[in-house]
C-alpha cells in the first residue's frame, strides 16, 4: 500500500537526458534576472522615495530627478555590494580580502556605465520623465527605465569581461588572494 509519503509504485518522473540542459540564452537572461533584478528593486524603490520626499519641499523638476537619482543609487549599490561580497567571501581568504575584492568588483563591473549614468544618461532621462508626464512617478519610472537600457548594457559587458578575466571567481590571483608571495621569474 502506498501512503503520501511514498512515490505510487508505478510512476517514475521522466528520466532527464544527461546533455538535456537549459537553452544557454535562457540561462543567460536567467542570470541577468537573478543578479539584478533584487538590486532593481530595491533602488527604484529607493528612488519614487527620495523623488517623492523631494516633492514635498520643491517642484522643481531637476530637484526631484536629483533626489531620485541618490535614491536609486544608494539602494541599488546596497544591495549589490552585499550580493558580491557574499560571492566574494567564498573565494577569498580572508573577510578583508572579500571586502577588497567586493570594492574592486564594484568599480569593474559599474564604474564605466556609472559614470556615464550618472553624469548625463539617467539624470537627463529622470528630468524629461519628470518634465514631460504629469505624475512625477511615472515620469520617475519612465525616466529610469529608459536611463536602464542604456546603463546595462555597458555593466553586462563589463560583467562579462571581470568575469573572463578570472577576477570574479579568484582564479585570477589565487596565490596572491591567500597571501603568498607571487612566484618570480628568473
């Protein structure tokens, strides 16, 4: 007799190909999702906040954008410096080293599309939002959107070039992550 517990004696889940495996272009946009989408939340959350706090003291358009633009920024990188440290904290020797690495990662993977973000792309896409939809919200949310496209298709190359590089997952500098000295050359 068969209880809940047990499997019923003539069904077998179907067998798995052992080369049956996730269409790699699933798998990629998979990852991308994972990776970033728990950081997207949090700062678009963190910026209709800071836009929003904004607009109870001003309804000039670029104070708004400027306020969610910080928002978004503090919430997005909080959250992904503490996904890349606890990567980071598997490869690394130390917690110090992890927090070295997490920083250096960070610039890598970021600097270039931050900079060009924040400096013109994302501030000039919060302020049309902002400028050309009644709601401040859905112009915020527009805004962000289109300064997104841009943003992430530098950071994705980046990504993938840290990723090549060995940085990511130390293969890099191993012996030079557990503190040995590098090996010289005669």
């Amino acid at each position: 007799m068969t209880t809940i517990e047990q499997p019923f004696a003539g069904a077998t889940a179907p067998a798995r190909r052992p080369d049956a495996k996730t269409p790699p272009a699933r798998r990629k946009l998979v990852f991308w999702i994972v990776r970033y989408l728990p950081a997207e939340l949090v700062g678009t959350a963190a910026m209709v906040i800071g836009g929003m706090l904004a607009t109870m003291w001003t309804d000039i358009p670029a104070l708004v954008a400027l306020a969610a633009l910080v928002g978004e920024i503090i919430g997005f990188y909080l959250v992904l410096a503490v996904t890349i440290f606890l990567e980071q904290v598997q490869v690394a020797s130390t917690r110090r080293r992890a927090i070295g690495r997490t920083a250096m990662l960070l610039v890598a993977e970021f600097g270039a599309a931050e900079l060009l973000d924040t400096l013109l792309v994302r501030p000039a896409a919060l302020l049309l939002g902002v400028w050309l939809v009644p709601d401040p919200v859905w112009g915020m949310l527009a805004g962000k959107i289109a300064a997104d496209i841009v943003f992430y298709a530098i950071a994705a190359g980046a990504f993938t070039l840290t990723a090549k590089a060995g940085l990511r997952d130390g293969s890099r500098n191993r012996t030079a992550d557990a503190g040995a000295a590098p090996a010289v050359a005669p």
